[in-house]
C-alpha cells in the first residue's frame, strides 16, 4: 500500500489485494460497443440486451444529480473504470474448485466457515461475476431458487422478464441505468408461497482489481406468506485510486410475505459506493432493510420501500460511519401507498475525525392512504468538533389521518462518559468503542449474531489509534 | 519508619491546592488514609468534598497548582485515570453516567477483565457476579439492561456498590453513595462498603450521620472552603448532625 493510501484510509483490514489474473478483462471506459459485448459473453437473450443498450443511452444523456455530494461525485472518471472483468471461468459449488487466489481471500474473510456454521446458502462474488455458489439442499427441495443473478437469468428467463426493472427502472437515475447497462452478477432468489428460508442466504461482494466497476444486479422475490432473510457483505483492497460500486437491488414481497435484507457495507475508503435499493411490499408484507454503512469514501444510498397493499409494513434501520476523508450520505425513503400500512425508521449515524454523515429521508403518504403510521428517529453523535452530521428530511403527507412521529438528535461523547468508563479501567479508546457499538446496538442487535460480533469489533478498531 | 507501616499507607494528600478554569476550590487540604482504615468527609455543599474524590481519581478537568498526592508510595500525579483504575483506585459516583446501548453484565466484564491482571475465566466471574449481587439484593434482570439507563437512584447506587465488589479495591472513594437510599437500601450498601474496607483504604464522602450507624469510621474529617478544618472520631459527626456547621465556621475564622 502507498503511503499516501494508508494515510487516508488508516488500517482498514481488508485492505489487502490478490495479483490479477483475469482470463476476461475489458479495456477501461463505456460505450455501447462494450454493453454490447457484455451482453453477448453472456448470450443473453435479445430483451435484455435491449434493455441494457437503451439504458446506456439513458445514462449517457442524463445529468449527474445535483444534490447530495456533488463535488465528489463529478470527480468520478468515468472512462477510467474497468466495466467487465471474469477472474474465474466458471461458478463452482465447491470451494475446492475456486481458484487458490481467490479462495484464500474469500478465507481470509470468513466466509466458507460462516456458510458452515449458519448460513443457508452463499454466493460469493469477485470482480464481475460469481465465483462460488450454493444453498442448503433441503431448501433446493422446497423450491427455493438462489442463484447468482447471471444464472438465474439463464435458468428463469420468464421470471426474471417479469420482474426485472419493475422496481427500479433504468430511468430511475443516473446510477441505476448505469447498472442496468453493464450489469453482472448479484443474486437471483424466488422463495415459493409459504416457504420459511429459516437459515439467513449471503451474499459476499468483492473488489479485487485496481479501477474496477462493480454492478452487481439482486432480485428477490418472496412469494406470498414466504419469507427470507438475505445478508450481504462488501469489502476491497486499498488503492490511491477509485473503483465505482453501483449496485441495483430490486424486491418483492408478496401478500403476507416477508424479506430481510441486511447489509454491512464495509468496502475501503477509495471506493465509490452509489447503490439504488427499493423493496414493494404488497397487502400485509413486510420489507426490512438493516443497512450498516462503515466504509467507502462517498456513499449515497436510501434503502426504500414501496407500500403497495393494504397493511404492509416498512422497516429500515440504518447505521453510517463517516471517518477521515469518508462521506455518508444514507437514509430511507418510505412511500404509502395504501390504506393502514406502516413504517418505522432509525437512523443512526457517527462522524468523526472530519469525516461527514448525512441523513436523507422521504416519507410520502398519498391522499388515498388513509389509517397509515410512521415513526422517523434520527440520532447522530459526533466523536469530536471537526465532523459534521446533517439532515436532509423530506416529508409529502397527502393524508390527514396520517399518525406521524419524528425525532432527531444530534450528541457528543460527554467527558462525564469518558471520566466514569475510565474510571473502571477503560482506556480514552477502549471507552470510546464502548460508548460508540452502544450507540449502535439498536442496530446491531438486529444482525446474525456472528455478524453483530464482527461489527462491534470493526468499530473498536475504528476507534484505535485515532485518540491524540 | 518500619516497612510495614510504608505498605500499609494507602492514600497519602499533602497540601493540595487545586482549580477549575482558575478557580481555586481545594486550598492546602492534606490526610492520609491507611489500609483498613475508613475516613469520612463532611461539610457544606461546595466545600470541595467531590473535588478532592474526582482529583484522586485523575479527573482532567482540575488542575493541581500545589501539593501531591501519593497512592501506595508513588506520586500519581501522571498517572492517567485508567492506569489508576487498573492499580486498584475505584471512585464511586455521585451522578454515575448512563452509557445507552451497552449492557450491564457486558460492562462489567470488560471491565473487570480490565483491571485485572490474569484472564478472566467465564464461569468463575459469574459465581463471583452472582454471589455479589445476592449479597446487593439485585435482581439478575439488571445485567441486560443499560448501564444507568433509566435505573432510580437507589439502583444507580447499588451499581456502583456492585462494580467496587467485583473490583476489589485497594482504595475506595465513595462519593455520597448514601444519599438519596431509602433504609433498607443504606444497610445493603454499607454492607457492600463494610465487606471492601477491611482490606482498602476507605474515603466515605456524606452528609448524613445515618450511614455511620452502619458503617463504623475511624475518622471523620470536616472540610470547609477545600480544607479540613477539623477531625475526629465517630463522634464528630454527630455533633455535625446535632449543631451544624457553624460552630466550625467560627473557629475557623478565629
């Protein structure tokens, strides 16, 4: 790593990289020749080549948008991305099979032991496309489909058709017909009417290369009475200079269904992380996103939910971490779009040693909503006086009936605090990374244990050696 | 003077000037505190009773203009207040702060492991825990709760009396621990305080005589204007609760 990288991402653990050795790999920079060719390696069917060139020229006319992180956001280079890049032929089941690179990172990060402990299934992805897959077998017999989304458009070609871009079209924005342009891997994943996936599904996403793109493209359909709950990791290694991460989620709860979709985005510091993510529930489902942001150097992501039916429920509970150089500018949006549904939003964010959270949020009760509830909490705690948290609340409420709360608060690490832990044997760091995985325990108590434990100790690492 | 006796010296405060933003509040305050004796601080509000608790303890906040205080021997005044805390110092809080979202069991652990020298083994540390609750009468449910979160004032006490059992202090500050307890409360923390003592040095700040019918002190100091102005036995504080504090005020103008 260069000095100057290690000076502005501090010690980022998963900052380390493999060699390239890539058996596909794309000349830098976009054009319809090069969506084109993505499309036909992975002979795709006619619509969405289509889709993915119509998209492109979408992304190409529209503007960049003139909110959020600006200044950051038209330093993107666009013509310096790798937009395809294969590092392995084929998508193994067995580890075994993975080639030693990249099997070893995938070890080094956890993975192959968390999918024996707990998971009910994993993909892992590195660079472009999935490199090693697989579920449960007892869930393969109940009909549940989880595969890597490339896969998934081969193998369901009718299902995904039906609900690709329903969510978020590509002319949602700039970022999301990017996507939709050059986009590879992600996961592909239909739960059948009252199936319970008990065991959560992973996804782990991985940067290896040096100005790479990644774009992955995830679908989730839960049928009705179904539920699931689908974690995703993120991380790459440190470089001086950026790679772009922009990523499209799409899901869809059907009546009663339920998905859980956690996230811990944790990618190094020269990442640009520009993700769209929007759920549908319809009549009595419910759509949560857990959606923990610690890493990257501009995130600008707003978990959102449409409430499509009658009675369903939105939750979204979302963490940022905003050290040196980093800026998060996260939040939600939540649309009601039907009588009695309801919605709850936490946010929780920490700036420190300069770094800049902001929260952005959306709440939108239609006239014909009627009956709807919705509870908005925003907590930022600043570690020290050169960082900066703000809020950006935007509220469209049609409805009268609408029952709404929200709260905001902005804190500081009292001295009354740091005095009482270190009176009990707590160093100024130590007492730091108490005080902050406290403020986000009500996050993290909603995390897979194992990755609650991760997380706590991600923080308490954040907070070493940065006290003067 | 024999060794023993060096050993047995807990706390030793020699003229003690001290301020805040420039404000002197401890004016040349001086006593020693040896192992297995209890001293009891009174006096007015304001007459710099915490802030002698807080100095010893290595508060930032105040600045030492004059004087020295030694723990166990060695001048302490580099000393940071963890490392304190981790050579057997422990301050129980007037006001403990509240830590939102870190639980009580964990909070102990940690901290206990961090004032301890050998690994702490699980299920040693919770009989430890578990006996000294009981002795604290405290319900288990308080270990998942959050540190001081929304706990009266009475469980804020127990608390503090709890963390001192479980980290055995060589030198224990109480910083009005009694105030605020209904009496059965008071009995359960003098217990706690009467089971630390033999083995500590003892530093009991109060306004109340009423502690001392359950805690036997062996001195008691008044402090006025951030010195002591008078000491003596168990006594004293009964005059204090009897006739005030003028009759000192006077003499200490005289």
């Amino acid at each position: 790593m260069s000095d100057e990288a290690r000076e502005a991402v501090g010690d980022y653990q998963f900052g380390f990289h493999d060699p390239e050795n890539a058996t596909i790999r794309f000349d830098k920079g976009l054009s319809e020749q090069v969506v084109r060719d993505i499309s036909a390696l992975k002979d795709e069917p006619e619509w969405m080549t289509d889709i993915r060139v119509k998209a492109y020229h979408h992304f190409m006319d529209r503007e960049m948008p003139d909110w959020g992180n600006c200044g950051e956001l038209n330093n993107i280079d666009f013509d310096n991305v790798t937009y395809f890049l294969r590092s392995s032929d084929a998508t193994e089941k067995d580890w075994d099979d993975v080639p030693d690179d990249i099997k070893n990172t995938f070890d080094r990060l956890g993975i192959p032991e968390a999918e024996q402990k707990w998971l009910g299934g994993v993909t892992a992805q590195y660079e472009s496309e999935a490199v090693y897959h697989s579920i449960r077998e007892d869930l393969e017999a109940q009909g549940v489909l989880f595969l890597d989304m490339d896969s998934g458009l081969k193998e369901h070609p009718e299902i995904v058709k039906q609900y690709f871009g329903t969510v978020i079209p590509y002319s949602d924005n700039k970022f999301s017909a990017l996507n939709t342009a050059v986009w590879s891997g992600g996961s592909f994943i239909y739960v059948p009417k009252g199936v319970h996936v008990e065991m959560p599904v992973q996804a782990y996403f991985r940067i290896n290369a040096q100005n790479m793109g990644q774009f992955e493209r995830t679908l989730i359909i839960a049928d009705e009475g179904s539920s699931i709950h689908y974690v995703e990791g993120c991380t790459a290694p440190t470089y001086s200079t950026d790679s772009l991460h922009s990523a499209v989620v799409e899901l869809i709860a059907m009546k009663g269904a339920k998905i859980r979709y956690s996230t811990i985005q944790n990618w190094s510091a020269n990442v640009y992380n520009l993700v769209t993510k929007r759920g549908v529930a319809h009549e009595n489902a419910t759509v949560e996103w857990v959606d923990g942001n610690i890493g990257s150097k501009l995130t600008m992501k707003y978990p959102a939910v449409l409430l499509k039916g009658e009675g369903a429920h939105a939750e979204v509970i979302s963490v940022a971490y905003a050290g040196a150089g980093q800026h998060q500018d996260a939040g939600a949006k939540v649309h009601h779009l039907a009588p009695n549904t309801t919605s709850s939003i936490l946010s929780k964010s920490i700036s420190k040693n300069g770094g800049r959270s902001s929260y952005r949020g959306m709440l939108q009760v239609t006239p014909k909503s009627h009956g709807c509830r919705s509870k908005i909490v925003c907590d930022a705690l600043m570690l020290d006086n050169d960082s900066r948290s703000d809020t950006y609340p935007t509220m469209e409420i049609g409805n009268s009936t609408a029952d709404l709360e929200h709260e905001a608060s902005v804190s500081k690490v009292s001295s009354d605090q740091l005095f009482y832990l270190m009176s009990r044997g707590f160093s100024e760091e130590e007492a730091m990374g108490l005080i902050v995985n406290g403020f986000f325990e009500p996050f993290t108590r909603e995390l897979p244990m194992e990755y609650a434990v991760e997380l706590n100790k991600l923080l308490e690492l954040e907070m070493e050696g940065s006290i003067g | 003077m024999r060794g023993l006796t060096m050993a047995d010296e807990i706390l030793r405060v020699e003229d003690l000037h001290v301020s805040v933003d420039e404000t002197p509040i401890l004016n040349g305050m001086s006593l020693t505190i040896n192992r297995g004796e209890i001293h009891v601080i009174m006096g007015r509000n304001g007459a710099g009773k915490s802030t002698l608790a807080s100095v010893v303890m290595g508060h930032p906040a105040y600045e030492i203009t004059q004087g020295t205080i030694h723990y166990m021997g060695t001048n302490i005044e580099e000393m940071s207040v963890f490392e304190r805390a981790r050579a057997g110092m422990f301050l129980s809080f007037q006001y403990p702060a509240v830590i939102p979202g870190v639980q009580v069991g964990t909070f102990l652990k940690k901290s206990v492991q961090s004032v301890r020298d050998e690994p702490l083994k699980g299920r040693e540390f919770r009989k430890e825990l578990n006996g000294a609750m009981q002795a604290l009468e405290m319900e288990k449910s308080v270990l998942s709760r959050y540190v001081n979160d929304g706990f009266s004032g009475g469980e804020k006490k127990r608390l503090e009396i709890l963390q001192m059992l479980l980290l055995k202090p060589t030198l224990a500050l109480l910083d009005e621990t009694d105030s605020g307890l209904d009496i059965d409360a008071l009995r359960i923390v003098a217990k706690g305080i009467n089971s630390v003592a033999p083995q500590a040095g003892c530093l009991i700040i109060t306004h109340y005589q009423r502690l001392l019918d359950h805690v036997q002190p062996h001195f008691v100091h008044v402090m006025i204007d951030g010195t002591v102005v008078e000491t003596g036995g168990p006594e004293l504080a009964i005059k204090l609760e009897e006739q005030g504090y003028d009759w000192l005020e006077t003499t200490a103008e005289a």
